[in-house]
C-alpha cells in the first residue's frame, strides 16, 4: 500500500488530489480506484506547471 499525499494548500484537506509515490494520483473524495502515472509523466507534468507558473 502506498502512503498517499494531500496538497497543503487544500483549504479542507478533503476536495483535492493526492499523490502516491510509484502508484499514480487519486481524487480524495473517491480513493478507492486511482490514476497510475509513471516516474517520467509526472516529473514532466511538474516540469511544465513550474514553467507555466514562472512565466508571469
């Protein structure tokens, strides 16, 4: 089982996406199924929003 993962900025910790290492990302409100996203997606997902948020 993997330790999953909330965003702090989460007002309730409740409607959010969480995150779990090496199994992919899940929608709080409904944890029993998840997406799987590889290593390599993710690291790129997290590339692209970085660049998308230093471009202002």
């Amino acid at each position: 089982m993997s330790e999953w993962r909330k965003s702090s900025y989460s007002p309730e910790a409740s409607d959010c996406v969480e995150v779990g290492r090496g199994v992919g990302i899940r929608d709080s409100k409904a944890p029993a199924s998840h997406l799987p996203v590889s290593g390599e997606a993710w690291a790129a997902f997290l590339r692209y929003s970085v660049s998308v948020l230093t471009r202002s």
